[in-house]
C-alpha cells in the first residue's frame, strides 16, 4: 500500500471490513465521487453523494444547523463534521466523507480562497476533520481537496480497524 491512501485502498479497505461510503461535497462539486467511482469494483462499498454546493442544501439535505450556517458561514470545520455525519445517516452508509472551502476565484463567508475543511464520520462516533489551507488554481486547490478527503478517510479506517472488528464480531 501506499503511504497516504489511494481511492483503491480506501474501497479496498471498506470492502474487506463489509462497510459502505457515502460522500458530500462543496467544492469539489462531485470530485470525490468521480475519484472513488473510477475504480473497478467501487459499487460494492460506494453507496452515493450528494453535492450540496449551495449554502441551504447543506441544511436541507444534510441537516447542517442552520445557526451555525448563519453564524460562521458554509466553511467551517463545524460545518464540514455536521456534512459527514449528514451524508452518512442521509444515505444509510457506514462511513461519511465531507468538503468544504473555497476554491476561488474570490473569497467566501471572509474566508481566502484556498481555506478548505475535509471530515470524516464513520461508526462507533469515529470523527475526524482537517482544515487545509491550500495554493494554487481552481483546479488545483479542487485536486488537492479530493486527495486530502481520501487520505484522511484512509487514516481513519486504519486508525479504526481493530475497534471495527470488535464492533463486528462482539468481541469474538
């Protein structure tokens, strides 16, 4: 394996544990989506997203608070966990992959392009966010931002493998 995690690893890894992925996304605008469905075989743990770009989708389809969307905005790491844990329950999987940020041309909510958050929700309350600053293009801070989201899920799993197998086995 590779020392980060590649989306291959990531459904590798889920496979094996009998686990599913569900995935929200900003602005990588479906991104993450298309990174993990281009490997053979993602339909066996690769459950769907939702790409809630504006602001109110992230509360009406992922259940975001709406106060805290009112009070610091859309990028946020707050704002990216509630994403995860949404995109999760919304559509039944195991584990929830979320992006936040702003990939430019001009700043959002205050923040400067490039201010970007990825989180993690999986079973057993695992959570697990990160808050980039990233350089670069659109395009560019977009790359990142799905290689960031796929290498913080991977660390995750790794980080969660022996719990999940309690979890699975009651112990056994």
């Amino acid at each position: 394996m590779s020392d980060g995690g590649t989306a291959a690893e990531v459904l590798a890894l889920l496979e094996r544990r009998g686990q599913t992925l569900a995935v929200a996304e900003s602005l990588t605008g479906g991104l993450v989506a298309a990174e993990l469905t281009s490997v053979d075989g993602a339909s066996r743990s690769f459950r769907g997203s939702v790409t809630a770009y504006a602001t109110e989708l992230k509360r009406e389809l992922l259940g975001v608070d709406g106060a805290l969307l009112a009070e610091r905005g859309a990028v946020d790491a707050e704002v990216a966990r509630q994403m995860a844990r949404g995109v999760r329950r919304a559509l039944g999987a195991d584990w929830g992959v979320a992006t936040t940020g702003v990939a430019g041309p001009t700043p959002q909510d205050g923040q400067p392009v490039g201010t970007v958050h990825v989180a993690v929700a999986g079973p057993s309350d695992a959570m697990a966010a990160a808050a980039l600053r990233l350089e670069g293009d659109r395009a560019g801070i977009r790359g990142q931002t799905v290689q960031a989201a796929v290498k913080l899920l991977f660390s995750e799993l790794i980080a969660t493998a022996g719990a999940k197998d309690t979890e699975q086995h009651g112990g056994i």
